[in-house]
C-alpha cells in the first residue's frame, strides 16, 4: 500500500466514526446511548473495503488479492494491538460495556 495523505485518513476514520455511532444511536430510559454491534460493524466495513479496492490494481489478479489481503491482516493486527495498549494504559474514550448475546 503506498504512502497515504495523513490529513485525508484522519478526516475519513472521523466521518466514519461518526457515522457508525449516528447510525447506532437509540433512545433507552429516556437517554440517548449508541450500542455498537461490533460484529455487524465489522461486516459493513470488510463490505465496504472490498468495493473500494475490487477495482484497483491491487487486486487485479488472485496472487496481488492475497498480498493486499496479507498487509491488510497485518495493519489490523498492528492497529488492534496499539488501541489496546492506549485503553490499558489511558482507559476508554468512552463508558462502555460489552455485552455478549447467548
């Protein structure tokens, strides 16, 4: 992946942060609280990623799919891994609870 334009990912994770929690907003007791469903929020972005890179070179054949998909698994990794460490080391940016349908 080439070098990226810091100012446009920044603006972008923002838009879709934004986005996300709009979307996930619902009144409950009288307060308005967003439930972030993680698993369908992963599935719309994967979703999304593989509209947005279906046409590029990157992805032209099965073996530069795999490469693309390769670094892409290792920048998540990457990226998990350092929000990780800031919550242990900082807390949340927000009250939060996980909750685990059976």
């Amino acid at each position: 992946m080439s070098r990226l334009d810091r100012a446009y990912t920044g603006k972008l994770e923002a838009g879709v942060m934004r986005a996300i929690v709009d979307a996930s907003m619902t009144e409950q007791a009288g307060e308005r609280v967003a439930f972030l469903m993680s698993a369908e929020i992963v599935d719309v972005l994967v979703g999304v990623v593989a509209g947005v890179v279906s046409g590029s070179e990157s992805c032209a054949s099965p073996s530069s799919r795999r490469r693309f998909c390769d670094e892409l698994a290792r920048r998540l990794q990457r990226r998990i891994a350092a929000f990780q460490d800031h919550a242990a080391e900082h807390g949340r940016p927000f009250p939060h609870a996980t909750i685990n349908p059976s």
